[in-house]
C-alpha cells in the first residue's frame, strides 16, 4: 500500500493516472498533454509501473501504457475502512450534540 500512495503522491503521477483512467495511451501521448518531455514521463511511468499501478504493452516501437485496476481496487478497500471509523464518530458527535442541545431547552429546577 506505501508504494500504491508514495507513486500517487506526486503531482504529474497523480494526473498520469488520471488520464489514463480514460483509457491507454502511448508515452508520447502522456508527455504532450502534460507538458512534459518523453524522459520526464518515462521516469514517472517506472515508478507507476513498479507501484503496480499501470502496465506497458509494447506495439511496434510505440510502448502504451493503461491502468491496472487491482490496485486502485484495494486502496478503494483500505480507504473505506477509514471511511465507516469515521462515520461511526460522526453518528457519535451527532448523538452527543443532540443531548447538549436538549439540555439547553430543558428549563433549570433552580429557583
């Protein structure tokens, strides 16, 4: 999972992946619509692949790069695990805030 979130992290291998979500695309493809030079994508797309994240199929002199939907599927998991924590505290806070508040409209037995 650090390796799937380090390869994330970065900003253009954020967007790579974005893209990519869209279907395959070849390095140069990636490089122009990001502005980058084919080694600067080529750099990024390593890291991606050795994340797990993307995988490369060789067609003639051209590499096309696409997503690998697995590992995206277990951050998805490990991400919802976070997600029903904090619901669960967000249900408590409601149920704790509903008390404060019906203890401030009930009037005081004090005279």
């Amino acid at each position: 999972m650090n390796s799937i979130l380090s390869a994330l992290a970065e900003p253009n291998r954020l967007k790579i992946v974005e893209l990519l979500r869209d279907g395959p695309l070849t390095v140069g493809e990636i490089a122009d619509r990001l502005g980058l030079h084919q080694p600067q994508a080529s750099k990024h797309l390593r890291v991606l692949s050795e994340a797990g994240l993307v995988e490369m199929q060789p067609v003639a002199n051209r590499r096309i790069y696409r997503l690998r939907p697995q590992p995206l599927l277990e951050l998805n998991r490990w991400l919802a695990s976070f997600s029903r924590v904090w619901e669960e505290r967000f249900d408590r806070l409601d149920d704790y805030l509903l008390e404060l508040q019906k203890s401030d409209r009930e009037p005081d037995d004090k005279p």
